[in-house]
C-alpha cells in the first residue's frame, strides 16, 4: 500500500555539473580504484569503508527507530539483520560492485558502494 | 504496494541544483495526494467515501484515475487500482504480511471492479460505487511522478537529466556529452545492481515490476506485492520481472504490471499492439524474452548471467 512518509523518505542525490557543453565529460569513477562503501543514516555519513581493504569480518549495528545490523567482508557488505517492519534491506543481500546500494527506508539507513557501473547510468528495480 | 523509496535526481544545465529542488517538492507534493494513508489524502477521502457520495478531486488524482481506468480497460482487468482491500488484507512490505484465509480473499475480491470507479472529469469528482472498495494508486502513482519530475525540469530550463525514483527511470534528453542514457535492468534473482542487461536510450521511461520488490517468506512460498486482480493472490503467471520502456512514466508504470499479471504471451500481445512501447520479459524458467524492437537495443550480459538463457527467437 502507498503510505505517506515513503515519498518523503527522500535521498536527492544531485548530480548538477556546471554546464552542458557537449563533449564535456561528466564524472566517472576510476574502474580500478577500491571500492568504497559509504553508510549514511538520517542522509549523514556514518561510515565509509573501503571493502578492498577489510580484513576481519566487521558487523556494524545501527541504532534508531529500527536497529540494523551490516555485515561487512573483504570486497562486500550487507544488511544482515533487521527487526524493520518490511525487510526490504535484508532481502536486498550482498552488495559487491559499484554503484550498488541497499537501503532500510524504516531506519533512514542506504548503503552504497561508491562509483558506479561504468556502463550504466542508472538501473531499473 | 509501496511507493518507491530512494529519489535519485541527476540534472546537468544551468540552473541544476534549483530544478531539482523543485522536483523533490513536487514529488512530496504528490505524495500528499495520492498515497494512501490515515491522514487524509485526495484518495484517502476517495475511499473514506465509497459508496456514499463522490469527492472533489485535484487535477492530478483525476489524470492518474484516468490513466489507471485506460489500463484497466486495456488489460482487461490484469491491472486494477480497486485492488485496495486486497492491498490491505495481504499488507505486503509492512510489518504484518499475513496470507488471507481463502475465503477473506473470496469476500474482497468482489470489491475489486475498476468499473465500480465513477469519474466526472467535468465537474472533478470521482466515486467508487460500493462501500468497502478502495483504491491503491502502488501500481501508477510512482509513474506519473516521475513524468511530472522531468516537466519540472524541462520548465526550468534542463534539457538532460536522468530521475531514478524507486527504480523507475526515467531520462529527459540524451547525456550531456549527446551519448545515450544507458539502462541497466535488474536481475531478478541477483543483488541489487547486478543487471541482467542493458538498453540505451533517450526521452524515455523505463520501469521493472517484479516478484523481488517486496514479498514475505511463508512455509518455504515467496508471496511477492503484486496482487492479481482476478485471483486475489500474488501473480502467478510464470514472470519474475517484466521491464517497459515508453515514452512516459505512467504508461510504463502501468504497463508493466499489467504485463506481470497477464504474462508472457498475452503481455507480448499488449505491449506489441501498442505503438512506441518496448519490453523485456523473463520467465520463471529463466528465460528473457524482448520485443520486436528491442532486439537491436538490448544487450544482454551474458556473462554476468549465466543462469539466464536470451531468446531472440520465439
């Protein structure tokens, strides 16, 4: 069912560069760089973890109106456990490639992993 | 259904970052109209109203009425926005999805009739005929404000932009540097991100419907969100994702849960009939399957999914 609050749950990423010139090459992440995974809750940068570099599997628990769990591994990361109503962040499993992201709306919580598919501009879900 | 969640505006030209301002208001601005909820929205006087006397409606609830009726004529009932009750008793994507007793679906189904939804374009009124019934605008909503997103931008000057909202995408214009957008469609049975394939393109919409959005798990079924119509249970047509590229939001958003419901021969049907709309398809066997004027578009990642099988050939 639509409900309020849902549309509100709004992260705008703005992507507005300075000018449209063609041949202006807008940005794009290096393909051989590390991958990065930025968690933001409340649309504030909680942590950024480069997963190239993860040596221990780490669990990072995030508090709020929900309580989340992520899992982090060498290369990738996840929402492990959630007690949020509708799971969708749990469901959404293990993000390993750029540009990939899960998100715990309940919680204000979006995982993302920096960059982007260098093919894509945007994917369909 | 639940409307989707992460707004994902990119907007290159002059006066950018204000357009994109505008978007996400007039984004919120149609969440207050259409989304259902115990506070009072157009459409929640709509269904408050039922079967006792029609409401005044603002011009938006009357377009996307409209539009949700064309398709529920065109689908022949696959897509219905009288679904409501149903909506309700499953509660998919909240914190208790329960699976009715068959006889609860029974009882709601025959409150599901598009043709129960009276609308007066002339004096801006709408009336759903019976008491009980309700409307759940899940399935167009998100669409037509991805299209009202990219009227905003182009009145403020934006001649290249790429709005994602919930995994409805819609593109205005080519990129900046005139290449294509390119789209990637989701694989349904892989995390987030990973595409099954790609399609480039420019002035359009493409929008997924599929089992892996929302769903539950009950004694080892996926009971997913969307709901036949005809049947009261989630769609079992043998697709696990359908993709529609159009030229609008809405019709996309429309279409491809229609083409869900109805699956893939008489979806193929639909979507061939219609002019300027494209899908792809796949199958609960894996298989994927496009129009007649994708063929040359999409690309289909092999390798990323091995699983799958492209059948250019039916």
């Amino acid at each position: 069912m639509l409900k309020k609050g849902d549309f509100l749950l709004v992260i705008l990423i703005l992507a507005a560069t300075v000018a449209a010139f063609a041949g202006i090459r807008y940005f794009k992440n290096d393909a051989g760089g590390h991958k990065i995974a930025v968690i933001k809750q409340d649309n504030k940068v909680i942590r950024e973890i480069d997963l190239d570099r993860v040596e221990e599997p780490e669990r990072i628990t995030l508090t709020g109106k929900y309580n989340n769990k992520i899992l982090v591994e060498k290369g990738r990361i996840r929402f492990e456990e959630s007690d949020c109503p509708d799971l969708v962040c749990v469901h959404t499993g293990w993000l390993d490639e750029r540009g990939s992201s899960a998100a715990c709306l309940p919680n204000k919580v979006v995982v993302v992993i920096q960059g982007g598919n260098n093919e894509v501009d945007a994917g369909t879900y | 259904m639940y409307m989707g969640t992460i707004i994902t505006v990119k907007a290159y030209g002059k006066n950018a970052d204000k357009a994109a301002d505008k978007v996400f208001k007039r984004i919120s601005e149609l969440e207050e109209i259409l989304t259902v909820n115990d506070t009072g929205s157009e459409i929640d006087d709509l269904n408050d109203m039922a079967g006792i006397v029609e409401v005044k409606l603002s011009s938006d609830s009357l377009y996307v009425l409209n539009k949700a009726k064309e398709y529920a004529e065109l689908s022949e009932g696959a897509f219905d926005v009288t679904i409501g009750p149903l909506v309700k008793a499953w509660n998919i994507g909240t914190d208790n999805p329960r699976v009715p007793l068959k006889d609860e679906i029974d009882e709601l189904l025959k409150l599901v009739d598009f043709r129960d939804l009276k609308i007066d374009n002339a004096n801006h009124t709408a009336y759903l005929a019976r008491r009980g019934q309700m409307v759940d605008l899940g399935g167009i909503a998100k669409g037509y404000a991805g299209d009202e997103a990219i009227k905003v931008l182009k009145e403020n000057g934006i001649e290249s932009a790429l709005v994602n909202l919930g995994g409805n995408v819609v593109v205005l214009g080519s990129k900046p540097d005139g290449n294509l957008w390119t789209v990637g469609i989701q694989n349904p049975r892989e995390a987030a991100g990973k595409y099954l394939g790609t399609i480039s393109v420019r002035d359009k919409a493409v929008v997924s419907s599929g089992d892996y959005e929302r769903y539950f798990m009950k004694d080892g079924v996926r009971y997913h969100h969307i709901l036949d119509p005809r049947t009261g249970y989630p769609a079992d047509s043998g697709l696990i994702s359908t993709t529609i590229i159009a030229d609008s939001a809405i019709d996309a958003d429309a279409l491809s849960t229609s083409v869900f419901v109805l699956g893939l021969e008489n979806g193929m049907k639909l979507v061939e009939s219609l002019d300027g709309v494209e899908a792809v398809f796949v199958t609960e066997d894996k298989k994927v399957y496009v129009t007649e004027g994708l063929k040359d578009i999409f690309i289909f990642y092999q390798e990323d999914s091995k699983d799958f099988t492209y059948v250019e050939e039916r």
